[in-house]
C-alpha cells in the first residue's frame, strides 16, 4: 500500500513539472512556438534533455533533480560540417552499447524541446570533443552499475564529468556517485549556450 502511495506521488510530480514547463514559454501551452538554432553551438558544448517514454520518466524520478533532464551528450562537428552527439547509452534501450554517435537533428527529435539545454565548459571546449572522440573509438560500454569509480564502463553523464576531470583535473561532481544534471549549470564552470528559442505568440 505505502509503495502503490509513493508511485501515486511520483506520477504527480512529473505531471506538475511537465505542467510548469510548457507554461513558462507562451500562453498556448504547445511546443510549436519552440525551435532550435545551430548558430551559436560549437563543438565540445555539452547537450541535456529529457526523452520521452518510461526510462525518461523513472530517471527523472530518481534523481530528484532541479532539472526535469535525464540524459546528455558532446555535441561535435563532423568533417562535413555536421552537428553530431557523442554520448552513452544502455543495450537496453539502444541498439549499440555504451559510447556511440548520432545526428543532432535524430537526438532532437527523441528529446522534449522544452527540456533541452546547451552548456559549454569555460575552459577550451574543442578538447572535449576531441576527448569525446576518443571513447568513441574505444567503444567504452555502458555502466549498468553506475559506478562513478570504475571508468572502463561510463553512464550519459559520467562521459563528461570523466573527460573534464581528466583533462582538467577538475571534479564537477564533486565525488557524488550519483550525480544530478543540474551540476552543469554551475555558474563556476559553464556558460548556458542559448539553443532552445522561442517564438513570442501575437
């Protein structure tokens, strides 16, 4: 019964969040007046989003975060000049393991645009990608374990906390072992990259 009550809250919380974000853009309450631009983006910025379906929503849920995200990528520019994102995701919800590769267009349209937020690391973005690339390369795995200690396997978002602590040597997320989202919006480390735009409704 106390389980059957905890989903009950659960369920209205992510309901009242998902409210609270499509009123905040306009009075029309759709993701119509919403769009993305490439213009200010470059590569090595950082991509978070929330997807859609049940892993998205359980993810949000237990992470208990500020921000209603649940996965996140490097954004990197390929030869041809595309915007494509590196990041890392299950077998169990992908067809490759761990590490791989997409078009930005393909990782936006699985992403709720009103969750989707682009950061860019002060200190030279370019290695990241760079870094970035190289786990893809390799192949690293998924962390079913999501064992912030144990860096042959790397969940979405120890990809770029892992990077910016090896390149850096700075820990982001200052040792949680389950680190929310929200620590790439600290002011200390990222600027927001305006990506999302929204178009004022007459």
């Amino acid at each position: 019964m106390a389980g059957g009550k905890q989903t009950e809250i659960t369920v209205l919380f992510i309901f009242l969040n998902l409210l609270l974000l499509n009123g905040a853009c306009t009075s029309s309450k759709t993701t119509d007046s919403l769009y993305y631009t490439t213009n200010p983006i470059q590569s090595g910025d950082i991509i978070l989003r929330k997807s859609y379906g049940l892993v998205s929503e359980i993810v949000v849920a237990q992470l208990a975060d500020t921000l209603d995200i649940s996965h996140c990528g490097i954004i990197v520019r390929d030869t041809g000049n595309v915007f494509r994102v590196i990041h890392s995701l299950s077998k169990k919800v992908s067809e490759v393991d761990g590490v791989q590769i997409c078009d930005l267009e393909d990782f936006m349209n699985e992403s709720r645009i009103e969750t989707v937020k682009v950061v860019r690391f002060r200190n030279s973005p370019n290695k990241i990608a760079e870094s970035a690339v190289g786990y893809l390369k390799r192949k690293v795995p998924f962390d079913e374990q999501f064992n912030s200690n144990d860096t042959t396997a790397l969940f979405c978002s120890e990809l770029p906390i892992q990077i910016i602590r090896t390149i850096y040597g700075i820990d982001i997320s200052n040792g949680d072992a389950k680190p929310k989202f929200s620590i790439f919006l600290n002011e200390n480390y990222f600027d927001e990259i305006p990506f999302v735009k929204c178009i004022k409704s007459k």
